[in-house]
C-alpha cells in the first residue's frame, strides 16, 4: 500500500485498500454466521486441522529464519523492489482512478488479509464471538493504515520474525487444543490445559532453534 | 481452464503450503485421535507428540533442502 502510496498517488492506494477491506468484511460477513451453525465438535476438528496446518506453516518458517536456514524478510528492499516496479509500470486511467496503484493496493490488502480474515472466521466462531474477533482485527488494519500514511515508510523496526514466532505458536496451540477435542478426545482440566499447550509449543520451537543452530554450525 | 487451475493452486498454497506431509501428518494424527477416543481410550496426549514430530521433520526436510 506504501509503495503503491508513494509512487502512483493516495488517492488509487487508498481506493484499493478500501475495496479489499469490503471485499474481506463480505467474506467475513458470509462466512461467519454459515460456521455457527456447524455442531461445535465438527466445528472444532475442522477448524483445528486448518489452525494447526496453517499455524506450522508460520511456525516452520519462523524457526527456519531463527536458525538461519531461512533469510530474515529485508522490509526495506522487499518496498524498494515494489517502489522501482511501481514508478516503472504504464499510467493507465480507469473510473478516474491509477489502475496499477489501486490494484497493487488492493491485492496486497486482499491476500495478506485473506489469513487474517481466516483467523477472524475460525476463532470467532468457534469461540461464538465473530463480531468480537473482526471488530479486533479492524482496530489492528485501522491503526497499521493510521502509521503506514503517518510514517509514509516501510515498518522495519516491527521485530516481523517475533510476530511469525508469536501467531505460529498461538494458531499451533489452538489447533492441538480444538482438533484435539473435535476427535473425541477430552483435555485433563479442560480449557485450563491450552496455557500447558501452549508452553510446550514454545519449548518445542525454542528447541528446534537451538538443534537447527547447533546442525548449522556442524554443517559450516 | 486457466483461471480454476490458478485458484485451485492459490488455496492450495495457501492451507497445506510448501510441505503437503506435514498437513498430511496433522490429518493422520487426528484420524488417529478419533479411532483412539472410539475405542474408549482418552489419547488427548496424541496430537502434542505428533505435531512435534511433524514439525521437526519438516523442519529437518528444509534444512537439508
């Protein structure tokens, strides 16, 4: 949004970052009220296999960066790469808007809002609280919106990799939990075990950046 | 053709994503769960030690990778 901000005008970026946060409220607006109406135990399975599938994808990665396999995200080159491309593409007019600046805006809302909207589905309904969840999930896009077009520069000071390791852990954690007890099976204390999950997820990652450290090492 | 093509590998990037045996291993442990609970036995235990499984060998295919 920043690059498609600064190299072809506000006016189409913020046009594209409004029509994917529509097109994102509807899948949300959709789905959601569908998924209530599931029983909760097939609720829960279906929704754990997602969590967990989706959350070790984040997770795999956060670790592979941690240990070094994996190259750390260069925000700074990855919106300079972006700008270059953007100054450089044709300036085609449509609906009185830059239709490569409203596009560039809009896919890169829509996608990296597709997972959050798939969290905001998934733990709304499972928790029986959608409104809760999206109205969260708008107050976190409303406030990165606010710094990008204060700041007007890529946010490299967010410690990104921290963040991965922090939702991989918690997307894993619920995923254990929910599909865990989707398949029949009842957690000792109940809800009381998702912190104990939760510490043996995180003890499970920092050891396996510790172990992928240390096979680095022996490989150099 | 082309277009379902593209959105069928979208969705597939973007659940399963770059290693289909983990999200393989993730629906095997839970079918396991299911046959375990079915035949009385509480194996709450299960998913914790097969999502540590799944996870370190992904994690080893990468870094030989």
């Amino acid at each position: 949004m920043l690059a498609a901000g600064v190299s072809r005008g506000w006016r189409s970026a913020l046009a594209g970052v409004a029509a994917a946060t529509v097109v994102l409220a509807v899948i949300v607006a959709a789905l959601g009220p569908a998924l209530t109406r599931i029983p909760i135990s097939a609720l829960q399975l279906v929704v754990g296999a997602l969590l967990l599938t989706f959350g070790l994808q984040w997770l795999r990665k956060a670790i592979l960066r941690a240990s070094g396999f994996k190259e750390l995200h260069d925000e700074e080159a990855i919106y300079a790469r972006e700008l270059e491309e953007a100054r450089a593409a044709s300036g085609e007019q449509r609906a009185g808007l830059d239709w490569y600046g409203f596009t560039l805006a809009f896919k890169g809302v829509l996608l990296e809002g597709l997972e959050v909207a798939f969290i905001v589905v998934t733990f709304g309904s499972t928790q029986g609280s959608i409104g809760l969840a999206a109205l969260g999930a708008a107050a976190a896009l409303v406030l990165v919106v606010i710094v990008g077009v204060l700041v007007r520069a890529p946010l490299t000071r967010v410690p990104e990799n921290a963040l991965k390791f922090a939702v991989g852990s918690m997307l894993t954690t619920f995923g254990i939990f929910w599909s865990a007890e989707g398949a029949g099976a009842h957690w000792p204390g109940e809800d009381a075990a998702l912190p104990f999950v939760l510490v043996f997820v995180i003890g499970l990652s920092f050891g396996a950046v510790a172990l992928l450290r240390r096979r680095r090492l022996v490989l150099a | 053709m082309k277009h379902v093509r593209a959105f069928g590998v979208f969705w597939w990037d973007f659940v399963v994503g770059d290693d289909w045996r983990a999200a393989a291993g993730v629906l095997l442990a839970i079918a396991a769960t299911a046959i375990l609970a079915a035949a009385g036995i509480n194996a709450w235990w299960l998913m914790p030690i097969a999502v540590g499984a799944v996870l370190w060998l992904s994690l080893l295919r990468a870094a030989r990778a």
